[in-house]
C-alpha cells in the first residue's frame, strides 16, 4: 500500500494493488473504503494493523470491487508527485509547458504519455500556473542576493536590467522597459 498526498482538499489517498482507498474515520480501527464508492456503489473495504510500513504490512481484503483497477494508478500519482515538487524548485525559470516537457523526456514516466494518461492543456497547465503563482523567491540579505533572485524571477525578468556597481562599492538594482533604454541614454 501507498500513501498519496490529497489531490482536492487535501484528503491523502492510498493505493492498493491498483485501486484507490480513502481512510474511513468514523469506524474504529483502521478502515479503508474505495475512493469511487459515491461513483460506482462500489462497497469494497479493506483494513490494516496500523499506518507505519505500510508497503509490507499485511492488508485484509473482504471482496472484490465492481470497477475495474487501474493499472497506471501508481505512476500517475508518482507523475503528479514529481511535477509539482518541479515546478516549485524551478517556478523562477521555467514555463509552464516547459515543465511538462522535461517530465515527457523521463524514462520512467513514458509510458503515461504513450497510454495518454496525462494531460496538459486540461488539467497539468492549471496546476503548474497556480503553483507558479504562489511560488515567491526567498528573503534575500543584501541586494547582491536580491540581484541573483531577480535574474531568475519569471515575474521581473522581463523588465529586470541587472546590478550597477558604483566606484565606492555601493550597488543599485535597474528596473527599466527596454524601450526607455534609448531615450536615456
Ligand atoms: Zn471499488
């Protein structure tokens, strides 16, 4: 079994043997339900000892589902885990679709794209912005700091003109629209 960070409101997910479950917290002990059971009427629980070591902890499974499991479930969850630990490192540089693409290249993640399973424009272009947005460069300590961070940061790059150095040391950060480069000069 797997334990999947929440999609919607963050409620954390656990995957087993190619089906979803979400923890029941009204019953006592630890009680599992399909996560489609609103969807499909699907009834099938399962329970286990306790939440540590859950990949080899023994799993009581009372029956069977009547959906389908899905096979790429796992890899779709790993996929989604990892694009958005990507985005945030890199949410000063990249584009959103540039981010997609790197995940493409990846070996391991090759076969979502073939069977289809993800999809940009529809869903990961949403997520990826959002967390753009809410991603903000650290605190810098000095302005040669705030420079470096100003150089990556997708919001000012474009109008970011880079560090001025003055004879006694001091510094000063240039914001400019290229276009006002000329007439002051
Ligand atoms: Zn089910």
């Amino acid at each position: 079994m797997f334990r999947i960070p929440g999609k919607q409101n963050n409620r954390v997910r656990y995957i087993h043997d190619m089906y979803t479950y979400y923890q029941d917290r009204r019953g006592e002990g630890l009680t599992f339900r399909c996560a489609t059971r609103y969807r499909t009427n699907c009834s099938e629980v399962i329970y286990l000892q306790n939440l540590h070591n859950l990949q080899e902890q023994q799993i009581t499974v009372t029956g069977k589902h009547n959906h389908p499991e899905d096979p790429s479930l796992l890899l779709k969850a790993q996929f989604d885990i990892t694009i958005k630990e990507r985005v945030r490192e890199r949410a000063a540089v990249n584009e959103p679709k540039q981010v997609f693409d790197y995940m493409c290249r990846l070996d391991q993640f090759r076969l979502l794209f073939e069977n289809g399973d993800v999809d940009y424009h529809h869903h990961y272009k949403h997520i990826i912005l959002n967390i753009f947005k809410r991603t903000l460069p650290g605190n810098p300590n000095n302005l040669e700091e705030l420079n470096e961070m100003l150089q990556e940061y997708r919001i000012t790059r474009d109008f970011y003109n880079g560090m001025a150095r003055a004879t006694d040391d001091s510094v000063c950060l240039v914001f400019i629209h290229d276009d006002m480069l000329e007439p002051l000069s």
